[in-house]
C-alpha cells in the first residue's frame, strides 16, 4: 500500500481515495495503516451535517448546496449515509442518484456509505471518511444523515456547521423534538416552504429559536426558508454557512470541534477493537466460546456472559492488601 497510495490520497487522486475508503469500510488494516500517514493532512475542511426527518428533501437540499460551493470555486466532497439494505447489507443508493448532476465534476467527490445497522444516523465509519476528504483537500465536506428521529444527533458530534432540515407539516412534532434534534442545529432549514403548513411550522421554528438563544460560542442559530428543489433561499443558506465556519475560526470553536472529534475518534477504535478481540478470543477458547453457545441457547443470562468475557480479558482491578 504504502506510501505511494498515501501521497496519492494527499494529492486529491480520486480513484486512491475511493480504494482507502473501502478499506476502511471492510475493516481492511491497511485502512488504519493509511490514516496515520495521512492525519498531519486532516483538520482543515469544514464538516457540514445535513439531518432531519425522512422526508425533509435533504438528498435535495445538499445537492443544491454543493452546486453553490461549486460555484464559489469550492472543492467539495459528500457523504450520503443510506439505509442498509436488508438483502445485501449494502446501502441503497438513493442519495447517490439524487445527485447525478455532479457525476462528471472532477472537484466532487460523493460516497454513499450503508449504516449497517449503526444507530444515530451515521455510519461506523463516516468520520474516517471524513478525515480521508479532507486530506484529499476537499474544502467542504457535505454529510447527510439517513432520516433520523428527535435523539439521533451523532452528526453534531462530527460536523463544524450542523443543518437541521425539516419539512412544514410537522404540527406537534416540532414542539416533541424541542429537546433533542432541533437543540444541535446551527441554522434550521424549513425546506419545500412553498407546501401548506409552512407557514405554521416557520412560527413554531422562530419560538423554538427565541427559546434557545446563543451557543456557548456566541452563534445566534438562524431558520432558512427554502425550495431546494428550485433552488430558492439556499443562496442565503450558504453565506451563514460560511460565516458559522469564520465565526469558528474566529472563537477557537473549529479547534474545539476538531479536538472532540479526534477524542470521539479515540473512543470508538478503542471500543471496536475491544469488542473485535474479545470475540476472538471467545471464538479461540473453547471455555469462552462456550458462553456464545449458553447465551443462545438461553441456559446463560448476556449479562453473566459479558461479565465473564471481560474479566477474562480485562481482569478487575483489586487494591493490595496493606
């Protein structure tokens, strides 16, 4: 792999960058092997999530929002996370297709990634995804979330700038996600306003945001009307958006996110490798592997198992006797 796949990453090369995120998304080592080189490179794009309901037009919206990057001279990539899909475990695409448009755009680079089954609205690996984009120099980084509900809020943990698109019509849905998903966007997007009910839903979204006030930051988050499908209000979009990542810039913020993504990063590799080498082992010792036998056949409770799994590996720590 080496080096040279490595410098063709940092040198934008498309078809590099495609082969490393697969790594990445097979549990290749060589994925792994290739972020270290690559993570001096990382640190300079700015994440933008895009999240909401099922049906808020988001797809929509973030191909309307790359074609304005695009024509302010921006390099942009773009991470559609998809539903797996329940025949082939893979994602189904739909985002991908939305957004055919920019298919012969050297400067766009899109991946859509499956969420096998990972909660939140994210998949495993969109943040290593990320940091490959980024190395890749590409300036935005545009992640749309699969449609999630009111506590799926893993993309504010990821993205510098986060979106909350919501459709009109959400009636008493606004006012149940008053503490969860709407709480994490740094601009709301009322998007397909020109449908009945937005008129409604833009009233309950400005008292939300009157609730709300100023991030710790001092970001006054704002709501956006738009028709992504025609284009209209996204213009005002994108300028807030650029003034969120300057804002960040300005307070130490982008620094601060950078650092929690990079703890949040840490965590997650630990976890997975912990849960990955516990398996081996339960697979590797007969003794052990007896306990996944017990737990299916219901003669062992999970909770007894998981215990004896890790005390196994991670044995207790017990204070020396004075």
């Amino acid at each position: 792999m080496g080096e040279s796949l490595t410098l063709r990453v940092r040198n934008g090369h498309v078809a590099s960058g495609a082969r490393l995120l697969g790594w990445l998304e097979d549990g290749d080592p060589r994925g792994a092997e290739a972020l270290r080189a690559l993570h001096p490179a990382t640190g300079r794009s700015q994440v933008v999530g895009v999240t909401g309901p099922p049906g808020a037009g988001k797809s929509t919206l973030v191909d309307t929002l790359v074609a304005g990057w695009r024509a302010r001279g921006l390099r942009v990539g773009v991470i559609a996370v998809d539903p797996t899909s329940p025949f082939s475990g893979g994602a189904l695409l739909g985002d991908r297709v939305r957004m055919q448009r920019h298919a012969t755009d050297r400067d766009v680079f899109i991946r859509s990634m499956a969420t096998r089954g990972q909660l939140g609205g994210l998949a495993r690996h969109t943040g290593e995804a990320c940091a490959v984009l980024d190395a890749m120099g590409y300036e935005r980084i545009a992640v749309e979330t699969v449609g999630v509900g009111q506590d799926e809020i893993d993309v504010a943990a990821l993205a510098h700038t986060t979106l909350v698109v919501c459709p009109p019509g959400a009636g008493d849905g606004i006012q149940a996600q008053k503490a969860g998903l709407l709480e994490v966007g740094d601009a709301l997007v009322l998007n397909k306003a020109d449908h009945p009910g937005a008129d409604a839903a833009e009233r309950d979204l400005r008292e939300l945001l009157h609730l709300r006030g100023a991030s710790p930051e001092g970001w006054q988050p704002r709501l956006f009307r738009t028709v992504a499908s025609r284009g209209e209000g996204v213009a005002a979009l994108l300028d807030a958006i650029e003034a969120h990542g300057r804002h960040l810039r300005e307070t130490g913020g982008f620094a601060r996110v950078n650092g929690r993504r990079a703890r949040r990063a840490l965590r997650e590799r630990v976890l997975w490798r912990v849960e990955e080498r516990l398996l081996e082992r339960a697979q590797a010792d007969p003794a052990l592997g007896s306990l996944l036998e017990r737990v299916a056949d219901g003669s062992l409770d999970p909770y007894t198992a998981a215990d004896h799994l890790l005390e196994a590996w991670i044995p207790t720590p017990h204070p020396d006797p004075e």
